[in-house]
C-alpha cells in the first residue's frame, strides 16, 4: 500500500484514489483502524531512532521552556514504547539551557510542571537582573540626604604618580602612590607614617613655623636642630634669610657626614623657643629638633 498515494494528477480523482485504497485495504485484510494508523507504515527501527533524536534534543538558546517542553513531550509520546516521566524530566533537564542548568543544580525538581514553574521564574530573574543599573548620585533628588553617594572619582589614575619617600627613623627611601599635586606637607606625614610602621617609639611633634605645619623628630642626642630637604623646600618659600656664613657639616646616628648650605633663625612654637636651624638639603628629613 505504499504506493497509494494521492496527487493533484489529472490521471486519478479523489473518489478513484480511495476506491484503490479500499481495494489495497481488502486484499491486504487491513482495517480501517489500522489503514488510519501511521505506525504500520513507520521504518522498522524508527522507535529507536526516535528515542535517539529525543536524547540529543537540546534546548534552543532563546526557546521558551514551555516550547521545548511541548517539543520533547511529542517526541516521547510518538514512540509505540512509553517513556516513563521520570525519564522523560531527567533528559529534559540534562539538556536545559546551561543558564537554568546552572541555577537548577542544587534544586531537586520533582515534575515537569515544577520545571515549568522554576524555569519561568529564572527566566524572570534573569531579566531583572540584566536590567539593572546603577543609581544616579548626580541627578537632583527631591530627598538628597536619602540618595545614594558614591565613591568619589575626582583622582584619575592618570593624576597619581610613585614618589619616594624618607623615613626619618633609618634614613631608608621608600616609593608609594601619591596625588601630583602632593605638597610638601603631605610628604611630612608620610614620612611620620612610615617611620611608625617601623615600630619607631620617638616623639614626632608637630611645630608651627611662619604659620605652616612641621612633622619633626625629638631628638635628644642631637646638639643642634636641623632642618632637611621636605622641611627648606617648604620653608624657602616664606623668604627667610639664609646665612651662609654659618655651614659647618653634620653627623647622623651611622657617622655619615653631610654638609649644609647654612642657618636661619626661625621661631618655633615648642615652648615659644627661636631656634638657630641647620639647613641640610641633602638629608631629605623635615626637621630634626635638637
């Protein structure tokens, strides 16, 4: 009988077609129930092949999962052998979309309606999830103080540069990340900062000098107070007078000796004293008071 088959030929009409099919039916002895049944005429292995394409059937990166669950549930019910469910979810969920497979690893899905259900549910998350952005911290709000406030952006990395910084405990230079327009006030602190983290005890009062903010080391071994490189490249800017005539060198705790290029006379504020100040430039400390 398979070589019934109707066309629009002009040589057979409709009513010629399925008189030869009764006949065939006849002489075949093929009821009309079995005549209307695909099955019968089906490849002999096409339930295996079948079950073959339904295991390599995988979901389709935009298909929606009730698609492609109405997609495999035909595959299995198209087969003269009956799938069990439970096998039927188990390959449905070996070839989810790797996004539901990830968020369904921990989760112990029991039907294929509930895959249906958690699905549609992630597929919702995800969707808010992509959507999101951050707050606006610059547009007006009509409750500022409840907006949020971001980290300030202000320092570009472009606007950060390696300095090198002395400590004034070993005389050891350091680099560390500073602002360009790092001031000489800041590289005092650092100095502080850094001579600390080396568990250095000293006191490091702050002195007042011309109205600007000095770091210095207490130093009672020291006979005279001395002012180095960060201290005079702060200090020369109040025009002082320097005297020249007064240079002798210097000697640090190692015996390492430097010269000076003079003295000045500056009133510091520790205990209103006015100090006669070595400069040292080649040092690199603030100020040492002696």
């Amino acid at each position: 009988m398979e070589s019934s088959i109707f066309s629009d030929s002009k040589d057979m009409s409709v009513s010629a077609f399925l008189e030869h099919v009764e006949e065939l039916s006849c002489s075949k002895h093929v009821t009309k129930l079995e005549l209307f049944d695909s099955k019968q005429f089906q490849p002999y292995d096409y339930d295996d092949r079948l079950f073959e394409e339904a295991k390599r059937r995988t979901q389709g990166e935009n298909e929606n999962i009730g698609i492609y669950v109405a997609c495999m549930t035909n595959l299995f019910s198209r087969s003269s052998i009956t799938v069990p469910k439970s096998a039927q979810l188990k390959i449905m969920l070996r070839h989810l979309n790797p996004f539901f497979q990830l968020h369904l690893g921990l989760t112990e899905v029991t039907s294929i309606d509930y895959l249906i259900e958690l699905c549609n549910k992630l597929k919702m998350k995800r969707h808010s999830v992509e959507s999101y952005s951050n707050p606006l911290s610059r547009k007006p709000h009509l409750e500022p103080y409840l907006a949020y406030v971001g980290p300030s952006t202000s320092s570009s990395p472009s606007s950060l540069k390696v300095v090198a910084v002395t400590c004034c405990n070993c005389n050891k230079s350091e680099s560390v990340t500073a602002k360009t327009e790092c001031t000489v006030i800041d590289r005092i602190i650092l100095d502080y900062i850094i001579a600390h983290s080396r568990k250095d005890k000293r006191l490091y009062p702050k002195v007042n000098i011309y109205g600007e903010k000095y770091m210095g080391l207490l130093d009672s071994g020291a006979t005279r107070t001395i002012m180095g490189k960060i201290g005079w490249d702060l200090l020369s800017k109040s025009k002082v007078v320097l005297d020249t005539d007064d240079a002798p060198s210097c000697s640090v705790a190692n015996r390492e000796s430097f010269p000076s290029i003079g003295s000045v006379c500056l009133p510091i504020d520790l205990m209103g004293k006015i100090k006669l100040v070595l400069i040292v430039p080649s040092l690199k400390h603030c100020l040492i008071l002696g």
